[in-house]
C-alpha cells in the first residue's frame, strides 16, 4: 500500500509540476464538448441559391421573394441563362440554382403545367438533398395557396443533381479522408517523434552542432513530406479503384495541392513540438490542434454553413478546410486553379507563416 500510495503522490506531482500537461488535460474536455455541440448539426442554412429567370414575371417574382425570404437561402445571382450557372458552381459561389422556363406565369394563368428545374452541388450529396427538398417545399406551399384562392395551378419541378448524380457518400468523404490521413501522418507525427527526441537529448545535441535552425528543420521535415507525397498517391489510387470516386480535374495539380498541406502540417507539427516538452503534452495538443479541428470543422464530415457565425469565422484558420475544399472541386467538379487561386495562396500563406514561427522558436531554445 505504501509503495501504490507513493506511485500515486508521484504521478500527481509530475502532473502539478508539468502545467502545460496539466492545461491540456483541463482544457480538453471542454474543447471537445464546445466542438461537438456546435458543429454537429444536420440542419441546412445560408443556401447560396442562383435564379435563373430569362423573363421576370408576377410569378417568378413571387416565388423568389418567398425563398428569399426563408432563412434557409441566400440569393447570391440572377442570371438569364443557363450558361451563367457554370462559373458558380465551379468556384462554390452558388450550390443551388432554381431555372424557371420562359413564359412561366403566362403558362399558370392559361391553365398549363409550368415547368421549374432545381439544379444542386451534390458534392456532399445528404446536404444536396436537404436542400432539394427546401426548395420543393417552398414551391409546393405556394402552389396550394394560390390554388386555394384562384384557379389550381400545376408547377413541375425537375430535380438534377451536379458532380455526383448517383449521390455515393463515398464522393463525400474521400476527400476529406486525404485530409485527415495527412493531418496524423504530418502534425500528429511529426510532433511526438520531435518531441521523443528532445526528452533523449537528441535534439539538445543538434541545437549546438554548426547546424543552423533552418537546416534543421529542412532536415527534419523532408522525410516526413516524402511519407505524405506517398500517402496522397496512395489515396488517390484507393479512391479511384476501391470507391470509384471520379478525378476530374489534374492529377499534377491535386499533387502539388497535396504537397502543399503537408508542408503546412508539418509546420505546424513542428511548431507544437518547439512549444512542448514531452511527447504527451505534444500528443495532446496536435490533437486539439488538428485532429479535432480537422474532423470537425473542415466541412470535411458536417457543413459550414450549418455551424454558428463564430466557429464559421474559425473555420477560416483551419488549414483542411482549405484543403478539403481544394480536392473535391479538383476530383468532383474537374475545376483547376483558375478557380483554386484563393485558397491555394491562403494554404501558402499558412505554411509560410508557420515555417517562421517554427524557426523562431528553434532560434529561442538554441539561445
């Protein structure tokens, strides 16, 4: 009993004394409770809806303004043509669109069906459905109205579904796998092996050698980039021969887009093993750091738009959702970097960004 009793005052007295461990243990539950709660949501909201309308009438004036009005859309564009409706999809400006035919109200007035088609981004297929039937129960509420107190009116939707018509899940969550095997494979790794070396002295050893602290973290980072440029191609292949997600756009592109949020993991792997001192404070923190943020709120398994204004604005600064973004416009919609500039340059932002804090705080211990 007194030995278990010293074990036991031992191991809580490291606990007290290590304060960072002890601000991670605290701090964890309640990270994971605020996340969960909050990002966990199968509601649909902010629908980014495209009109096309090539002649307004009374009609169609009238059914945009009732989904315009649910809190459910967002008009971002009225065009006059189908054509117009390419570029929003592409680049994620519009993930719905509502076509009405010309001549829709002369159509009602006169006693003939109308015809109306919804066209929705199915690249995250359940949402896409969800949003589908939004937009057929705000047609049909105003079909029963207006026949309740006119003549009956026939309105008849077609439903079509961009980028993923068979709507597989699968299309949904491949992508956003590469994300998070990348996410362990760079941060999560990186992070406890560097971290391992410092509690052996390894590192304490390369801090005073003539190497400088740049050198060492291209040293220490090649390996790892190499590891997850073969994770990606690996990805790739099972996603294309076991799940038969398709690949659209460039296999180069979606590469170097790959190599690039490794880069930016890594980095910030690095940085949390310059900020720790034992590999379970390390573990913890890239947990906290990436993992959680990853699953949670890349867009990766929940949407965006679903998720409150404050963890939407946090979402900014969570490298996967930039990347989760990236390889699905690339595999699902074949778009390329014309459309993809914006979040490349943010991922590069990032990795830059976090590279020079990472050599900064290597500077700091070698002093």
């Amino acid at each position: 009993m007194n030995s278990l009793r010293g074990l036991l005052q031992k191991e809580v007295f490291h606990i007290l004394r290590d304060r960072r461990t002890l601000a991670v243990v605290v701090l964890m539950p309640v990270v994971q409770v605020i996340l969960f709660g909050f990002a966990i949501r199968t509601d649909v909201k902010d629908i980014r809806l495209a009109i096309v309308d090539p002649r307004p009438d009374h009609v169609t004036l009238e059914i945009r303004n009732r989904l315009e009005a649910s809190e459910a859309f967002r008009t971002v564009a009225v065009v006059p043509r189908t054509g117009d409706l390419e570029g929003l999809f592409q680049r994620g400006a519009a993930q719905e669109a509502v076509v009405f035919e010309p001549g829709f109200a002369e159509r009602l007035d006169r006693g003939f069906p109308a015809r109306l088609q919804i066209i929705v981004d199915a690249t995250e297929p359940n949402t896409a459905s969800t949003r589908q039937n939004y937009t057929q129960a705000v047609i049909r509420a105003y079909e029963r109205e207006r026949g309740a107190t006119t003549q009956p009116v026939s309105i008849v939707t077609q439903g079509r579904m961009r980028f993923n018509p068979t709507s597989e899940s699968a299309h949904l969550f491949v992508p956003g796998l590469m994300a998070f095997v990348l996410t362990i494979i760079s941060a999560l790794m990186t992070a406890i092996s560097l971290t391992r070396e410092k509690e052996t002295g390894t590192m304490e050893a390369l801090l005073v050698s003539p190497l400088r602290p740049w050198q060492i973290i291209v040293g220490k980072v090649v390996p790892y980039l190499a590891i997850g440029f073969v994770s990606v191609l690996l990805v790739i292949v099972e996603a294309r021969l076991v799940f038969g997600v398709p690949l659209r756009g460039s296999m180069i592109l979606l590469l170097t887009e790959g190599l690039l949020y490794i880069l930016v993991s890594l980095s910030l792997g690095m940085l949390i093993s310059s900020r720790t001192s034992s590999q379970r404070v390390a573990m913890m923190g890239a947990m906290i750091g990436t993992m959680l943020p990853t699953m949670l709120l890349s867009g990766f398994i929940f949407p965006i738009e679903s998720m409150p204004k404050i963890l939407q604005w946090v979402s900014h600064i969570i490298p996967a959702r930039w990347f989760v973004e990236i390889a699905r416009s690339i595999m699902l919609k074949g778009v390329g970097l014309e459309f993809l500039w914006s979040q490349s340059l943010v991922l590069l932002g990032m990795a830059l960004v976090l590279l020079v804090m990472s050599t900064r705080s290597f500077h700091i211990r070698l002093e």
